[in-house]
C-alpha cells in the first residue's frame, strides 16, 4: 500500500462539503464509498466529509491489497490514520459501519486527539458466539458461509445481499449486489474471514472517545444485544440508538431515517 500522499489516490480519498468540522464517513466489507450517496446531501452544507474506500473495496486496485499485510484489522487503522494525517485532520467525527465501526475503535484508542466523537452503525466486537457472549453466529455456519462464497461467489452474492439488506428494498439489494459483485471473489474471502475471526473484546475498555452505538431492530449480521455490550464495555461515556427498521445497511435501506438519527448524535454532548 502507497504511503503519505499517494494514499489519497489509492483509496480513491475525497474531501466534499463546506462546513468547518470534519467528519468521517467509513463503509463497511461489500460496499464502497458510493454506500453513503444518499446520506451525504444531508451533511455536505455543515461539514467538511472524508470519504475513502477500503483497500478490500471492488473500486480499488486490487494490486493494492497484500494478503501477507491484511491479515487483522490493524493495517486497516494504518490506512485510516495515515488518510486523516495526509488530509490535514487534527480533529473529526466518524461514522463507521460495521468493519469500520471497529477499525474507528481502533484508531481512536491509538490517537483519541483525533476523534471528538465515534458513531457505530451495525458495529460488532466478535461476530462468533462464545461463553456468554451471543456474536450470533456459530464457528460451523461461517464456514458454510465461507465454503459457499469459494464454491461459487454469484450465487453467494446473490442469496446473501437480500438477507443482509433485510427490509424490502430492491433498490438497496440491486446495490449492495453491485458493490459485492465489484469485490475480486478472493479478496472478498479473504477479508471475510479476517473479520469474522477477530475478536476486539479485550480492547473496548481502552475507548475514551464518546461513542454512540446505532443498531436496527433486526440485523441478521449483528444481534441487537451486541449493541447493549458495546454500550456497557466501552471505555468512554456511550449512549445507543435503535433504528426501527431492519437490515445491516440502513444508510443503503433507510437514508432520511439514519441521516435523522446521525444528526442528533452529532449535535449531542
């Protein structure tokens, strides 16, 4: 991965809207950047908005991503990092989902300067199940999950964006089917499987940033009891927000009702 400046180009970084504050906008494994278009109209006349694609993203070289390097969530947090530094951040808001919402806890216990606050939409520390702790999934599914996107990533894709997406939105499933599709079918294992094996438990404790948790009612990827454990272990001062409706990707399933709830988490205390 390019280093300093060149990381801008690589990860397709852009700065857009006219406010002051910075605010960071970090998409989840399967989208893009694109997956906050219909969020961004919303913000763009308050803030000044980071955006940038995951070197895993299907609108990245995919010469870029080095499997001997991503293999935990740390070179992730690297790449964010070494983004706000090459942008000129000293200090921004940031909305992650789901990976993100993890690599924005990261980064935050690394440099806590950074970040006035953290929001973390679909966010989970551990995906598996465990002695009391309920990930929602056990070892024996994700290993379906993982043998039937090496067997054949089409068919994947298209049985599993409908169930991710959860409400009934084809506009939400044609697109997130897009951004999989995009994903080299390798990559897009590979880095599954990174995820689903990490476990940033131990580490929650260390956040001193502010975080608000927000989850939908329904989440086949994330049990909305997840949201109540990052609540009560993360280290900062934390609140959570349910979102009445279903699915993993409501900027993609219900834009106007997450932009409303973002913007009461970023205007509160």
């Amino acid at each position: 991965m390019p280093s300093n400046t060149r990381i801008l180009e690589a990860l397709n970084v852009r700065v857009v809207g006219s406010g002051e504050q910075y605010l960071v906008l970090a998409h989840g494994l399967g989208t893009d950047q694109s997956a906050w278009a219909r969020i961004l109209p919303f913000f763009k006349p308050g803030y000044r908005i980071v955006l940038y694609d995951l070197v895993c993203a299907g609108s990245v070289n995919p010469d870029y991503f080095d499997f001997n390097r991503y293999t935990n969530l740390d070179p992730f947090v690297d790449d964010l990092l070494t983004i706000l530094d090459a942008v000129g951040v000293k200090k921004c808001a940031y909305v992650g989902h789901s990976v993100s919402a993890m690599i924005g806890i990261l980064a935050a216990i690394r440099r806590p300067e950074l970040f006035s606050k953290l929001i973390l939409i679909g966010a989970s520390p551990r995906f598996l199940n465990d002695k009391d702790y309920h990930g929602g999934f056990e070892q024996e599914e994700i290993d379906k999950v993982f043998l039937a996107m090496e067997r054949n990533y089409s068919a994947w894709v298209s049985g599993f964006a409908p169930l991710a997406v959860g409400a009934d939105v084809p506009t939400a499933v044609r697109e997130f089917s897009r951004t999989l599709f995009n994903m080299r079918p390798d990559i897009s294992l590979f880095t599954s499987k990174v995820v689903f094996h990490s476990d940033l438990r131990e580490f929650l404790g260390f956040v001193r940033v502010p975080c608000c948790i927000i989850q939908t009612t329904k989440d086949h990827s994330v049990p909305a009891s997840v949201a109540n454990y990052l609540k009560e272990h993360l280290g900062g001062r934390n609140t959570v927000i349910m979102l009445e409706t279903e699915g993993h990707l409501p900027h993609l399933s219900a834009p106007g009702l997450l932009a409303r709830k973002l913007r009461h988490a970023l205007s509160s205390p």
